[in-house]
C-alpha cells in the first residue's frame, strides 16, 4: 500500500530543537494549496528519499535513473517555491538539495557514477563512518559557520547538483572530486540545501541552524505572510 513515510532521525531533531513537525502529503490537494499551507508554518524541511524526475528540468531519463515519485516531485517543488517567496526558512537535505535546485531553475547529473564517482553511495543504506569524506566550505557562508573552512560528512546519492539554479551560490564541495555539497540561495532569512545527511548525526548543527532561523521567523512575520519575492521561476 503507498504510504507517506517520515524518517525518526528527522523528527528526533526537530522535536530536540524545540519545533513540532507537521507532515505534508504529496497531493494535487497540498499542491494547489501550497502557499496557504506554508503561511501555516515557521520552516521548511525538505528531506531525503527518491531520484527527482528528470522532465523537472526538462531531461529525458537516463539509464541509471532509479524510481521516482511525479507527485512528490510537484509537491515539494510547489511547497519550496512558496517558502522562498513568503520568506520561510527552508533546510533541503540531499534530495531536498536537489528540489530546491530544480525548482529555482537548475538541472542534476542524474547520476555520478557515469563521472566515475560511485564513492558518494560507497555503502548503500548505511549513514555512519563507513560513508564519511571530507568537504571544503566557502568563508563567509552559513555552512562555514558550523564547519568552518572544512569537514568530514556523510554521503548517500548518485544523483548530484548540475548546474546551479537562480540565486543560488555553491557554498561546500567535496574536497576530493568537486562534487558540490551545499547551496545557499538568496533569502531574506534562510534557506540552505545540503548533500550530506546531517539528521544522522549529532544533535544541533546544520539542522539546529535552520530551527534557530525558523524561531526568529515565528516572531518576526506578520499576519499577511507576505515578503517581497527574491526569485523569479519559468
């Protein structure tokens, strides 16, 4: 039977961090009520899970492309564009990654191992120290705030960023092939996507970032919930 599943690692930091998580269900209903739903909320989560579809971005399907899910694809892109026009903080966390770059106009490789570079999905399933390499974090970015100019990740994907979509700035590479591990794009509060899955880490970090800015957001927006759009979408 089709299920809407949340991982327990995501709702432990959230409910850590002080936030109570609410479920979205892919839908027509949630798509065509994207941007009162978001209204709604303080933040925005994107999270990990199936290959985004490649006609997103207008690619046909490659042969490495694995399943993918249209209606979660429209969902969460439908969900993100909302969030950055109100100005709702949003965390993408590796295929949030990707949703947040193909919603703002960029594309994928729909799969690394073409490039050689099967490391990044070294041991498949697992998130600990088996699957850890280094990344490099450009000074002066969110990403460098927890990390500094260096750190040592996790890695669970065979798809990865393209090229970049509109407004977004490349602020962390793998420091062994360039892949690129973290884009931050122009918000007026927050919004951050991230390779890596940092829900399989300790507490507080990339995530205990984002809950912060979804807390100053929480008594900062008025009731209108209207912010001046950052982004233009085709």
């Amino acid at each position: 039977m089709p299920a809407a599943v949340v991982g327990s690692t995501y709702l432990n930091h959230v409910a850590h961090g002080g936030a109570v998580p609410l479920a979205f269900v892919p839908s027509k209903h949630t798509i065509d009520n994207a941007p009162e739903l978001i209204g709604r909320v303080d933040g925005l989560l994107l999270l990990g899970g199936a290959d985004v579809d490649p006609s997103q971005y207008g690619e046909a399907p490659d042969s490495m492309l694995e399943a993918t899910v249209p209606v979660r694809d429209a969902t969460e892109i439908a969900l993100l564009r909302a969030a950055l026009n109100r100005g709702t903080p949003v965390l993408g966390i590796c295929r949030g990654l990707h949703i947040m770059n193909v919603a703002t106009g960029g594309t994928l490789t729909q799969d690394i191992g073409n490039l050689g570079l099967e490391r990044h999905r070294r041991v498949p399933g697992r998130l600990d120290s088996a699957t850890f390499h280094p990344i490099t974090t450009e000074p002066h970015s969110l990403v460098n705030r927890i990390f500094g100019d260096s750190a040592i990740t996790n890695s669970h994907h065979h798809q990865a960023v393209n090229s970049v979509g509109e407004g977004g700035w490349i602020t962390a590479r793998s420091s062994e092939d360039g892949v690129i591990e973290a884009i931050e794009w122009n918000s007026p509060n927050y919004a951050v996507g991230v390779q890596w899955h940092p829900e399989a880490g300790e507490m507080g970090g990339i995530i205990g970032q984002f809950l912060t800015a979804c807390s100053r957001f929480d008594v900062s927006h008025n009731d209108s919930g209207v912010a001046t759009p950052t982004l233009a979408y085709n």
